[in-house]
C-alpha cells in the first residue's frame, strides 16, 4: 500500500488555501439491477471543511461514498480530482490519492497487535529489510496519543472492545496521512466519550486542512463539526445547505421529505400499578451491582450510561439472555432468571442491543422472523398453523408499517429500520407485560425512529411497563417518563421526565457524580 | 406515509421481477443440481442405451437408499448449523447389532426395532455430547466417528456377520428388495419417508425451531427455543435414519459388515451440500438433497454403464462435490453483492 505523504509544506499549503477544492462531483448516477442507487448528485469536498452526507436509509449516501473511495465505478458522470478529471479505480489508487475511509464494518487484522494493525502493509523496515520493531512501538504510541486512545501497541486486536478496535482503526486511517476522511456511520459503535474524542480529532485535523466526509444520521453531531451538509434522498441531491445557519428541524425536514410534526410524539399515559419489581439484580459474573427498580403500567423508563457501565448487562439479565441474581417479579409473581423461555413465560419482552448478532435470521424470510416469536400461538401439538401465520404476519407487516416487496422475502432485502420493526413488532404482538429493548433505535433512519417512538407509546398505553436502554441521549429524554442513570454497575441516579437535561445526566453517566463540572459536551466546542 | 412507503418499496422490493416459472426454478437453493441431474441425465440417455430403462432406473433408486435415507438425517443435523461425520460408523454398527440379533434367531420384527433405537441411542450420545456438554459437534462426532467403527469391530471381532440363512432375514428381504407392481418397496418407503421429512421442516415448530437455530442460535434462544434439546432431537434423529439405513444396507448385502463403507460419509454429505443445504446452516432442505443424491446416483451409474473403473468414481463425486458447492457459493456471492449495493446505501 503506497500513499502520498503529504510533507508538512504541502500541508500547510493545503492549510493556507482554505477553500482548495479536493474532489467535485458532477452528475454522478450509479445503477443496480432493478434500482437506480444515484441519479444526477454533485458534491463538492473542500480542504479545510467537514462536510455532512445525510439522508435516510437507502437514499444513496453509502453508494456515494463508495464512488468517492474506488469500491464502485459510476455510470455516468464526472469526478474532479485537483481541478483534474480523472477515475478513481480501485480502494487502492484512493490512498494513494489520499482518500481514506472508515465505515461501520471493522477491517482489522484480529490475530495481530494494535501496532502491526496501524501500520499494516507498510511496517518500516531495518536497513536489512526487516521489520523496525523498536520504530513500531513508538510509532504506533504517537499515532495512539494522537487520538487520545489508552491502549498498549502491544495488545492483541482480538482481545479488545468493539470500540476500541473502531478507534485502532481511526488511528490507522489518520497515521497514513490522509487528505480526505471519509467517515461512513463510524461514531455508531463508540460511546460517547469516544465520539466526543473522535469530533475533537476531526476539528484538529479540519483545522490542519484536511478534508472530511461525515456520513451519519446523528444530528448533535452534525451540528457540532460539519460546516456543509448535503442531504440525498432516494438516490437524489435535495439540496447542499451551510450549517449552522440551516436548523435542525429543517435538515430534517430536507431528509424525510416530509414534515415530521413531533419527532418523539410524546403522549402523556396516566401509570397504571407496579407490574414490575426488581430486587437487587446482579450479574454475576458481570459488571451489573445490586440494582432495584418499580415499574408500572404505562410507564416508559430509560437507562441511560456509558458503554460498560452495566445498563446493558441490565437488560441481559432481565431478559434472561444471561443467568443473574435477586429477584423479580411480573405482577407478583417471581420468575426466574437465565432462562428465556421463562421470561417469556413470566410476560416480559426482550430485544437485544445486536440486531445482527442476537435478533434477526438474516437468511430467513420477513414472515419467518415474525413467527419465531410466536411458535405457542401458532401451533398446537408442534403443527403449525401455516394459514394463521400468514394471516398474522399480514396484519403485522401493515400494523408496523414493515416496507417489504413481500412476506416471503429475505429479512436481508430490509432496511435497518425495517428490520428492526420486524424484531420490535415480533415481541410487542406477544403482548408482553414488561418490555425491556436495549437500544431500540441503533443505527436506523430518522424516519424510522420517529415510528419506532410511536409503537413503543403504543405499547404503554395497552399497559406495558416499557424499560428502555439507550446511548442516545436526546430519544431518552424525548419519550421517556424517568431515566435512570448507570455508573459503574449501579444505578447512581434517577431523573424525572421534567427535571432531566442531557447536561446532568452525562455529568452522572460520565464523571459518576452530579457535583463534578467536568462533563463531556458532544456538541461543544473542545475545552 | 404511504407515499414514501411506496417509493421505499421501488427499492427495497427488487426480489420480484423474477416470477416465471422458469425464474422460479433458477432461484432455487438446488436448481443447479436439479439442472445438472438433467444435463447428465439426458446426456446418458443419448449416449447408453440402457440408461432410461426402467430396471435400470429402479437399480439406481435402489442403490442409492441407504444414501439417501442417512442424507435425510444428515440433511436436518446441516440445516441446524452443524454435521454428524459419524453417520456411517454408526450404520456399520447398528447394522452389527442387526446382523448378531437376526443371527441369535430373534424374530425380524423386533430385530429392526432394536437396530433402529440402537441407530437412535448412538444419535443421542452425539446430541447429549454436542447439546449438555457444550463440546463442538466436530470434536464429538469425529470423536464417536471412530469409536462406532471400532465397536463394529469388536462386537464380532472384527467378522462380517452373514444373515443370509437366518429366520429373521426373509422378511427383510421381502421389504427391501420386494416390490409393489412395477415399483421397489423401498421406493416407496423412500417417498414416503420424504414426505415425512419435508413435512415436519415446513409444517412444525420444530422444523421452524431447526432453521431458526441455524440461521442465529443466539436469537432462537432469546425467542424461547429451547435449543439444546432441539439440536439433541436433531442428532437422534440423525441416529435414527442410521439405523434405518442398516436395516436397508443389511438386507441388500445379505449380511452385516463389520467395515465401515469408505465412500458412504462422503456421498451422503455430498448429496446434502449439492442439495443445496448451506453448511452454514439455516438454509436448504430435503428435496435438494433427493436431488442431491440423485445426481450423485446417476453419475456413478452413468460410469457403470461406461465401463469406466470404480476406481474412478470417488474422483468424480469429489470433484463434483466441490465444483457444486462453489458454484452455490459463487451464486451466494452475487447474490449477496445484489443486495449489498442496494440495501446498504444508508
């Protein structure tokens, strides 16, 4: 892999010349069988500027970037490379045009050390030819510090978290001296400590003249880096808008096509009594402490906390996804733990953080992802009711408002967001006393949240108990009645509906206390 | 709302323009087989005469039932993510069991039962093993691979046990190689056998319960399946179709052999995987694997009947075995390249 170094005098030139026009777009169209992915869409990327590419689910901002990193040749239209028409051919003649870009789906090595995976493909080298093992390491700790990421070159990729392995990857991308960054949806696996790091960092590097293209749904975000937005809709520009001068309720607007009155929809649901009682849950083998909680009928209850703070591990043990201690009770009667089946038994509804991993049969049909919730109401002595399942999963794809070509087709066909009504859609139908979803609306649509925020108020007021988990500060607040706030494996605080402000709670979720002034702002300028 | 439903539709619903019926044949998990079986079939019509008699065909059938009655078996243990390597040391040794019972003049009837449950109980050691002990299903039967060939060898140190002359082996004879008008019995019995298997894959929880672990245990069990004692089923079930199978294997040797068959292990995986049955699990089902195991049927009889050398069959079935299963691969790929471009545009 040979990038261009861009010596420090081309980049202060870069630095100099604000306004360099790195690529242009011009009327770039890209077809699939069956679909036209892009019809007509100009972009233009400069030095010196974030750039948001926004849109729904399938409006074409991946196929755009993929254009731009060489993974896919347009049909039609032209790309303007340093005032040059020229093609990008492949992954690799983007680096060595300087164009870099991190998406959801990690690429590293798993077997290798952190620093054998930044400098992967271009390891320096002794005089003899072998590996400088001694310039490694500390390459590799600049590039580390560079982003503020505390983890040993020496680690094994394999062995870290998720996002940890995501910032290796931004470490990777940054020490090759890219002039352009494109981010595809690459905050939606860190927390928010690590977003905010990593927006600090593409301030930094904006500052330092280079160019970058944030793709993403997440609106604080957008607001607190990007400069430019352009927004895609079913494979069309809708329109380039500087930001901040463009509101939010606008981009929005822009994005969906249609005004979305209120987002969250909040609806006030009078509680009905305690149909949920916790007792000092634990994980034991977690990170989960003793944790006790009520809830009633109608109420919507968020857990709000950083990655690893144990709200998720809450959600497993309630669900019974992982075996756990203390009690709990669904309408006074006590179910036990670790088993889902008897959690299910025992009326509550559990959807699992991973979609992928934990929820959908990705090589199975829309009504077959349906009906694996429903196996008891479907048959009767281990017959299926095929006519009845298909009658119930009809109702349910027009109830959930599932966009799908069909019952029979592949789940893998759906968008996110309609895959994940699929999943909702499948508990909320087994009318489950107690719902207990762990981030609901990870990585899906804005169009698709909003329906999400319907259908869970739905189910409060046909007398859920609705308990729902969530990095996403601003949906907690949007619809929930009170938050509970984890910090280190306990619940360290509890907000009502009216007193909650996303300042205090990253305070508690963050610094572990309300008096300590020192919390992180994602939408803040860097301190 | 509806509007832009409609207009999520235009791309999300790109499965559909393919309706006719040949379209329909084409998407299917085994339509390569299906259309090879043909190719070769018409091929061999052509070119040997003999080929499209109806004995011959019966003969095919017939040599193929042991096949494809473990295939079945075999065909339920893919689909649930895993795979039994120890099906055919498992025939050899419920067929020993068969072999010494008839041998000891017990009656025919309550032989095959207990050469049957025999099949079955093996299965469960494998299911017990896989589902209770959490040790993978590779390690386990390749483990009982080996120790179900070497009891078939110790149980009669290591002699074929010949039923030929026995009481009990007339009836089993009548079964398996008798027949009903123009058809073997045991075509029937393999019809019928198929209907069952396909019936319970699409008509029962439990076959729903055995997709839904092989496309995602973890999300089948958060859903309420139990899935350890589904995948134990699946495996005696495995074990069960084994015992069928030596029932079927003994009254066409007339006699029990204490060798595993070398090619069987090979030929019933083969004919799941050219079925079109994922080994990734989750997908497929018993009609491919009919298929399958006609297909691979039909090539060996095709060599037969051209004199080629037996030597050269294990060649063909292995090369045709990995050929099939990159081009269901390959079919995968583009299918999953379809989709990616235009389902991951977010």
């Amino acid at each position: 892999m040979t990038v261009v170094m861009l010596d420090p005098g081309s980049r202060a030139e870069a630095l100099r010349d604000r306004s360099a026009v790195i690529v242009q777009l011009e009327g770039i169209s890209k077809s699939f069988p069956g679909v036209r992915a892009l019809g007509n869409v100009d972009l233009t990327i400069r030095a010196g500027e974030v750039h948001a590419l926004t849109g729904e689910n399938g409006s074409g901002k991946s196929t755009l970037s993929r254009v731009i990193a060489g993974l896919i040749q347009p049909d039609t239209g032209k790309i303007i490379i340093d005032g040059r028409e020229s093609v990008v051919e492949s992954p690799a003649h983007a680096l060595d045009l300087g164009f870099v870009m991190i998406s959801q789906e990690l690429t590293l090595a798993p077997t290798l050390t952190v620093a054998e995976n930044i400098f992967l493909g271009r390891l320096p080298r002794t005089r003899l030819g072998l590996v400088d093992w001694a310039r490694l390491e500390v390459d590799a700790t600049k590039a580390l510090s560079r982003l503020g990421v505390h983890v040993s070159p020496h680690a094994i990729v394999s062995e870290l978290s998720v996002e940890l392995r995501q910032e290796v990857e931004i470490a990777r991308a940054l020490s090759s001296n890219a002039r352009l960054l494109i981010l595809d949806e690459a905050t939606s696996s860190l927390s928010e400590a690590a977003t905010a790091r990593l927006l600090n960092l593409v301030r930094q590097e904006r500052d330092a003249g280079m160019a970058i293209l944030m793709i993403t749904h997440r609106m604080p975000e957008i607001y607190a880096v990007a400069s430019v937005a352009t927004v895609l809709r079913d494979g069309r520009l809708i329109a380039t808008v500087p930001l901040p001068e463009t509101g939010e309720a606008d981009l929005v607007r822009l994005m969906v096509g249609r005004e979305i009155s209120d987002f969250y929809g909040k609806r006030e649901i009078p509680a009905g009594e305690k149909v949920l009682e916790v007792r000092d849950l634990c994980s034991p083998l977690g990170i989960l402490k003793p944790t006790s909680l009520d809830v009633r009928r109608g109420e919507i209850v968020g857990v709000a906390g950083l990655v690893g703070s144990g709200k998720s591990e809450f959600g497993m043990v309630l669900g019974g996804a992982i075996p756990g201690t203390g009690s709990v009770k669904v309408d006074g009667r006590p179910v036990r733990l670790g088993d889902p089946r008897r959690t299910i038994g025992a009326g509550i509804g559990y959807v699992p953080d991973d979609r992928k991993a934990s929820a959908l049969l990705l090589v199975r049909s829309v009504a077959e992802n349906f009906s694996l919730a429903w196996a008891d109401r479907l048959s009767r002595a281990g017959i299926l009711n095929t006519r009845l399942e298909r009658s119930e999963v009809g109702d349910a794809i027009k109830r959930y408002r599932v966009a799908t070509a069909s019952a029979g087709a592949s789940i893998a066909t759906l968008s996110g967001g309609n895959q994940q009504k699929v999943i909702l859609g499948r508990t909320f139908r087994r009318k489950p006393d107690v719902l207990v979803l762990s981030e609901p609306t990870r990585g899906i649509d804005v169009g698709a949240k909003s329906e999400i925020y319907r259908m869970l108020q739905d189910a409060a007021q046909d007398g859920a108990a609705v308990i729902v988990i969530s990095s996403e500060l601003p949906e907690l607040l949007g619809i929930c009645d009170r938050i509970l706030v984890f910090f280190e494996g306990a619940v360290l605080a509890e907000f009502d509906r009216g007193e909650a402000t996303e300042e205090a709670i990253a305070q508690v979720a963050v610094a572990g206390s309300r008096r300590q002034p020192q919390a992180k702002d994602l939408s803040g300028e860097p301190q | 709302m509806t509007v832009t439903h409609l207009e999520k539709r235009d791309t999300v619903g790109r499965h559909s323009p393919r309706s006719s019926v040949i379209g329909r044949i084409f998407q299917n998990r085994y339509a390569g087989a299906l259309i090879s079986l043909v190719l070769v079939g018409a091929f061999l019509a052509v070119t040997q005469p003999v080929f499209l008699t109806w004995p011959n065909l019966m003969n095919i059938v017939k040599s193929n039932s042991v096949v494809f009655i473990l295939a079945l078996g075999a065909t339920y243990v893919v689909i649930s993510g895993a795979v039994d390597l120890s099906v055919a040391s498992a025939t050899a040794a419920s067929a020993m069991v068969l072999g010494l019972l008839l041998l000891a003049g017990m009656p025919a009837p309550l032989a095959v039962v207990v050469a049957v449950l025999f099949g079955a109980l093996l299965g469960a050691i494998n299911g017990t093993l896989v589902s209770y002990f959490k040790i993978s299903f590779f390690v386990v039967t390749l483990g009982t691979l080996s120790v179900f060939q070497s009891f078939a060898l110790i149980v009669n140190d290591g002699a074929s046990v010949s039923v030929f002359s026995t009481a009990g082996f007339k009836p089993i004879n009548a079964f398996v190689n008798g027949s009903l008008g123009p058809f073997p019995k045991i075509l029937v019995f393999d019809l019928v056998l198929l209907l069952l298997a396909g019936g319970i894959l699409r008509y029962t929880a439990f076959g729903r319960a055995l997709y839904a672990i092989g496309a995602n245990p973890e999300a089948a069990r958060l859903n309420g399946i139990d899935v350890r004692k589904v995948m134990l089923a699946v495996f005696i079930i495995a074990g069960l179709m084994a015992g069928l199978g030596s029932v079927v294997q003994v009254g066409r040797l007339t006699s029990a052999s204490a060798e595993v068959d070398p090619t069987l292990l090979l030929t019933v995986l083969a004919a799941v995987l050219i079925g079109g049955t994922a080994f990734t699990g989750g997908e497929g089902g018993v009609f491919g694997t009919m298929i399958g195991v006609l297909f691979l049927g039909v090539i060996q009889n095709g060599l037969t009947l051209s004199g080629v050398s037996s030597f050269w069959q294990g060649m063909v079935s292995g090369l045709i075995l990995i050929m099939a299963v990159w081009l269901g691969g390959l079919r995968q790929l583009l299918r999953r390249r379809r989709l990616s471009d235009t389902s991951k545009q977010h």
